[in-house]
C-alpha cells in the first residue's frame, strides 16, 4: 500500500497536526491501495504561512528564473511519470496505457506551454503618460479533481509558478499519490520552500479551510458545478478571485452532410475515453432525425465493441470508474432514462458480463432522448450516450444551447454548415469536425461551467493583478 501520510509544508513533509488517516480505494478490486492524511485547520494555517512568507521574495523573480526553474521541473517530472501513471491507475481506474500517454503526459504539455506563454507576455503597456504592469496576485489555493488528476493540478500550477504566485495545493483524496510524486519532483526540481506546499484533505475540511482563509488571495478549482458553487460562497467573505472549471453536458453536433461514421466514432471515442470521467465529454449527440436509426446502429456498434478490464494491464479496453457512489450514481441514471422512455440500444444497468468485481460500468447507448430527460440534463460521468434527434439546423442549435452548462461543444460538418452553426454555440470551447486538445488555447466554458480559462497566455494571466501607474511615464 502506497503511504503518504505527510504534508509537503514550507519544503518539507511535516506531520499532521489533528488530521485524520483516509485509506484510498482501488476501483477495480475494491480494496485500499493508499492511505493519506486529512489535513486539518492547523495545517492550512502552517501551509498559508509558508507561502505568504515565500511570496514576498519569489515574486519578485526574474521572468528568466521562472522558466529556468520550469526547466527543472520538466526534467524531474519526465523522471517520475511512470510512478505517477502507475498512481493514477490504482486510484480512479484509468487503464494504464491511457495513464502513462494522456493522463501524466498532459502535465508535460501545460509545463511547456506555461513556458512559451511566460517568454511572450506583456508584462507591461505604455498607455499615454503612465504604466500599466501585470503583477503576481498572491497566494493560490488550488482544488483540483480526481478524473484528470495531473492534468488539472499542472494546469493550474504551471501557470501560477510563471506568474511569480506561490500556493497550495489540495488534491482529490480520491488520487491523492500522483499528487505526492508531483510535490516530490518540484522539491528536487529545487522549488524555493514555501512556493508550493501540499496539503492533502477533502472539500469540507481542508477545501473548506483554504476558501475562506483570508491569507489566501485566490482560490482556483475544478470540480463539480455543486462544489463550485460551494467555494464561491466560503470565498465571498474575504473577497478573493475564485477562478472555477465545473460540469458539462457537452453537446456533438452531426450536420447535415456530415460524415455518419466518422461523427459517431469521434463522439464516442471523447466519451469513452476516461470511461466517460472528462468534463468535455460530448455525451448528447445530436443527429438528424433521418439519420438517427443509421447513427444509433453505427453507434452500437462502436459501443458494443468496447471491453472493460484490469486498469492495471495495458490495452484499449477502458476501466472502472472512480468510486462506488459514482456508480450508484451512474446506476441510477441509466435506470432513469429507461423509465423516461429512451430506447436503450446497448449496455444499461449492472456491471460488465464476466466482472463481479470493481466499479465498472456497461458501455451505454440511448436512443429516441429528449433534451428534457434527466439522462440529457444531468452530468453522468460514466460511459453512457444519448443521442438525440432534431429536425432543423436552428434545431439543433436550440437543443444544443439548453443546458445550464457550457463548457464545450463538438461540430461535424462541411465548412459552410461549421461556420454557420460554431458561432451560435454557447461554449467556451468548440471542436470542429473532432479536433485534438490544445496546451496553448484557453480551456473553461460559459454559464454554469464556471468562469475564467487555464492554458497558454490566458491561464498565465489568470494569476495576475493588474496595476495602473499613473503618470510613470511622465
């Protein structure tokens, strides 16, 4: 059992002071796998200090020191990204080749981009007679979730090392070791004490704590619309920027002459992918209602073809997802839409035939949904489509936009049809005809998907004040 029982304070692990031990369960054999400890007010008090005491010299680095140091980084990353890819498999059931490729090599991708958005930013702009200068905003309290564990906490510490902040990090405690690695890397990397300090604990305790601490200058996360919204509230009081990337129910758009196959098989593979566990997973898929009956055989076919197994074996079979009340939840749903009506073309309630162990989740596909059916509305975080019929192109573009969410959006369609319909969507992201995740393009959404973006030059000044000099020029 990996054992991380220590915080990682001021640039060192410290005992807990009044934390309580949390065991990590394995999704596929449904047995511990790690233990942590749960932080406590004590510890949040001590890891708010550090950095306050950290910040006072670390943000007044020079832009070639930072990425001197983001330089190290990267070298001590690449070194420990198998230990980390074995981590995350254990923890939330990521199959171990879609760990070591995507999951721990997206770190490497926002380290590099932090990189290229620190060498070109304006740190400063001439206006008339005076100045105006982007400055590191402080301390940074980062809630970072358990489905794209690295991929959410480079995301954010990428970018606020750049920036010249210095922060805490408080992961999932359903993945927490990939996490603890992460915290072992910037220490070797040489990471002044107190720039960045770990402090391992849940959203009620330590997630709470850090909200409202009013030593804390920002609190950026990433989670649930629900915690979210939960952050907002404990953060009011002190005034602080609360940066936020919540839920989706991403729409997938197939136009009139696109592609059948080439639709299906992309919307599905984004949804697959994780086990369905990715915010952007676009898991209404909206057809033409002539083509439905040829887009659901394509789709159950697709569907049908994909195989649950051992997370910790290589492979293109997809794995448990993270946690029993996760599935519960999942379970629920697909009932749910059986109830509402859909026509269940594959997959539904229970686990996988042949697997009577683990939280794994049959591949599911809906047909015949309406966009006012609980399974079109609600976030399900599983491996579960519904696809949806429309009749019109304006149609389509209705359905798509009614959601209390818009993180992102998928389109299929000649150029014409694209560049008529993207425009119109109520997103923060869209992906034309597919499309591939970019390091350097902002990634957050619109309405209940949160507010403010990470990545390249936009996630750099996220964590920035900005300061106007009046009359510096003079």
């Amino acid at each position: 059992m990996r054992s991380y029982l220590k915080h990682y304070i001021g640039g060192q692990w410290v005992k807990s002071e009044g934390g309580t031990v949390h065991q990590v369960i394995d999704p596929a054999t449904e047995s511990a796998t790690t233990e942590i400890t749960l932080g406590s007010q004590a510890d949040v008090d001590k890891a708010v200090a550090a950095a306050k005491a950290a910040f006072e010299t670390f943000s007044r680095t020079s832009v070639e020191e930072r990425l001197a140091l983001i330089d190290r980084v990267i070298a001590e990353y690449k070194a420990r990204m198998d230990d980390m890819a074995q981590a995350i498999s254990a923890e939330m059931g990521a199959p171990l080749s879609l760990a070591k490729t995507a999951q721990v090599g997206s770190g490497i991708g926002h380290l590099m981009s932090a990189a290229r958005a620190l060498k070109e930013f304006q740190f400063e702009e001439a206006i008339g007679n005076s100045l105006v200068v982007h400055e590191p905003i402080g301390v940074v309290a980062m809630i970072t979730p358990w489905n794209w564990p690295l991929n959410q906490i480079v995301s954010k510490v990428a970018p606020a090392l750049a920036a010249g902040c210095t922060m805490i990090l408080k992961p999932s405690e359903e993945a927490p070791s990939c996490a603890a690695i992460f915290a072992e890397v910037m220490d070797a990397a040489g990471v002044p004490a107190g720039v960045f300090n770990l402090v391992n604990g849940d959203g009620p305790g330590v997630g709470t704590a850090l909200s409202k601490h009013k030593g804390v200058d920002m609190v950026s996360f990433t989670g649930s619309t629900r915690a979210g919204i939960a952050v907002a509230k404990n953060a009011a009081d002190t005034v602080k920027r609360v940066h936020q990337e919540l839920g989706g129910k991403s729409p997938s758009l197939m136009l009139e002459g696109a592609d059948v196959a080439a639709a299906v098989k992309g919307t599905l593979f984004s949804v697959l992918l994780n086990s369905g566990q990715s915010c952007i997973a676009p898991a209404r898929l909206l057809v033409p209602a002539a083509l439905e009956k040829e887009a659901a055989a394509a789709a159950a076919e697709v569907m049908k073809a994909t195989t649950c197994g051992n997370p910790a074996e290589e492979g293109r079979h997809i794995g448990p997802v993270v946690n029993k009340t996760q599935w519960e939840k999942i379970q629920g749903l697909i009932r749910k839409g059986m109830e509402e009506g859909a026509t269940l073309e594959t997959g539904g309630p229970g686990r996988p035939d042949g697997i009577d162990t683990g939280y794994f989740v049959k591949p599911t596909l809906f047909s015949g949904v309406r966009n006012d059916m609980t399974i079109a509305r609600e976030e399900i975080f599983g491996p579960v489509v519904t696809i949806i019929p429309y009749d019109s192109e304006e149609d389509a573009v209705r359905i798509a936009n009614d959601t209390d969410y818009g993180l992102s959006a998928v389109v299929f369609g000649s150029p014409e049809a694209v560049k008529r319909v993207a425009p119109r969507l109520r997103a923060g992201m869209v992906y034309i005809n597919g499309g591939q995740p970019n390091p350097d393009l902002p990634f957050g959404g619109y309405k209940q998907s949160g507010n403010g973006r990470e990545h390249g030059k936009y996630g750099l000044a996220e964590f920035m004040e900005v300061k106007a000099m009046v009359g510096a020029l003079a």
